[in-house]
C-alpha cells in the first residue's frame, strides 16, 4: 500500500481545480440578462463621444467598461440584477460617478442622463490663448492681438488679463500711447492692482507723458512693488526727461527693494553729481566698487571717485 501522505498532493490539486472554478465562476457572476442605458453629454446638452463609461458590481465579482456612441449614448446588456457603480470620463470633463440599481434583470428602468462639467477651458478658448503667446513670443504681435481679440469674445470674463497682453504687446512697438489705452482698462476692473498702474506710468514715461505718468504714481501702492526693476526704469525715465530729484527719488527706491542694486547706486551717483551733492554721489560710487570691484562700472566710479573733492 502506497504511504497516505503520497495522496496530498492529488487531493490538493482537486481541491485548487474547486477553488479555480469556483472564482471563475463568481468572476463571471455578473452576467445575466438584465440592460442599463443612457446618455452621456456636456453642459450644453451636447454628446459626448467615444467616453467612457466604466461599470463595477463589486457584489457579483466584476463589471466591464464602454464607450458611448456618436449620439453619446451608451448601454449596459446582459448583466445581472445588482448596484451598479458607475464611472463617467471624458478628456477635458470631470469624472463623475453614480450609482444604478437594477433591482430585477427584467426590470426596466428609465434612461440614465448623465452631463459632465469641463475641468479645463474649451478646445477653441486654448487653441487661440496658445496661438496668441506663440505670436507673441515671435514679435508677430498684430498676430497675437488678433488672437487675443478672439479670446476677448470668447470670454469676456478674462478682459483684464486679456487687455494686460495687449497692452504689453503695445510696449514692444514702442506704442505708448495704445499701451497705455489698453492697461487703463485693466486698472478701471483692478484699480489697485500696483504692478500694472506701475507698468502703465512707465509706459507714459518712456512715450514722454510727464503729466500721465505722475497721474498714475500719484494712487500706486509702493509697498505692493516686489520688483527693483521698476523702480530703477522709472528713475532712469525721470532721469532722462531731466527730472532730476524725481529720478534719484526712484533710485533709492529701487535700493530699498534691493540694497544690492549695483546699477541703481551708480545712476543715483550721477544724479548726485549733477546736482552738486558731491558727499551723497561719493558715498554710492564708493557703494559701487564696493559690490562689484570689477567692470566698467567700478572704473568709472573709481574715475569719479578720484576726481570728486
């Protein structure tokens, strides 16, 4: 007689063989002859299609995975009777999930109408906005304020930053005056917003509108201003248009942002020794070398320094 122990093996492997077809039979489990249907669309009652329509009967052991049609119609057909987890994804909508009882597989119940929202701007809305910076990066700038002009119809709601493109794309022509057409609109919407009221004085600067640029600095908000590079522009804009105190105003200005501002010392400097402040240009010109010992801008504060009594 053959050791007992030599018949586990055998046992085991029917048992397995049980087990085996047991699962694959619980696996299949939601099969049957019942039907879920439906229609899937957007916010604007329009089809979605080729989405994608996920069901689960985690009771019954499985559930399959759709599309929806050309008319955003979909359909569940021989399943059993169970809760149906249902998970609705389209590209660019947000997934939405619903539960659907079939209570009976030959039970009927009604239409299942289901809308996603957008999780993103439309196609055409990002299709022109990409258009319009791809323009706008390659100088083409009547491109990119067609562009832009399309986006304003398309979403009014986005005028000010809308506006704000083009009235940057202005200040690269050197069109100050349509600049700064376009930027005061921003600020009638966001009359606080300080970076832009800042561009827009430095826009009227630069197209030699004294009176405008001191109407917009007039109501700007210093402390909201994070960046030297202003500051400095507008000192140097002053500077040229022969305002002087104003420009080394702006300077120190600029120096308070950033005390390292090697170009800002050495601009105030100037402005100093035109005004015969001799004690005030010394101390930025020595400022000057001291931050950056080497370059031109050190020798010719070194020049100064050595010429200034």
């Amino acid at each position: 007689m053959r050791p007992h122990s030599r018949r586990l093996p055998l046992l085991a492997a029917c048992l397995l063989a049980t087990l085996a077809g047991a699962s694959s039979a619980a696996a299949q489990d939601w099969r049957g002859n019942g039907r879920i249907q439906g229609v899937l669309t957007d916010e604007d009652g329009q089809p979605l299609v080729d989405a994608t329509v996920k069901a689960d009967c985690p009771e019954r052991g499985g559930g399959t995975t759709l599309k929806t049609d050309k008319k955003g119609r979909w359909a569940l057909g021989g399943v059993a009777a169970c809760s149906w987890y249902l998970d609705f994804e389209a590209e660019g909508y947000e997934t939405r999930k619903l539960t659907v009882r079939l209570p009976g597989e030959s039970v009927r119940i009604p239409t299942v109408e289901i809308s996603l929202k957008r999780s993103g701007p439309p196609p055409e809305l990002k299709a022109a906005a990409e258009k319009a910076d791809a323009a706008y990066k390659e100088g083409r700038y009547d491109e990119a304020r067609a562009e832009y002009d399309k986006l304003l119809a398309m979403r009014p709601d986005l005028a000010p930053m809308i506006n704000q493109q083009i009235g940057f794309s202005y200040i690269q022509e050197k069109r100050y005056d349509k600049a700064l057409e376009y930027l005061e609109k921003v600020l009638v919407t966001d009359p606080t917003n300080a970076e832009i009221r800042a561009i827009a004085a430095q826009a009227a600067l630069e197209g030699q509108m004294l009176d405008k640029a001191r109407e917009l600095l007039a109501t700007l908000d210093e402390t909201k201003i994070t960046n030297p590079d202003i500051f400095f522009n507008m000192g140097v804009n002053f500077l040229n248009a022969g305002q002087i105190p104003t420009a080394i105003d702006y300077f120190g200005k600029a120096i308070r942002v950033d005390p390292t501002y090697v170009d800002a010392y050495y601009r105030r400097a100037l402005g100093y020794l035109g005004q015969g402040q001799n004690a005030e240009a010394k101390a930025d010109f020595q400022k000057v070398v001291e931050l950056q010992p080497e370059g031109q801008m050190a020798d010719m504060s070194k020049k100064a320094l050595a010429q200034i009594p």
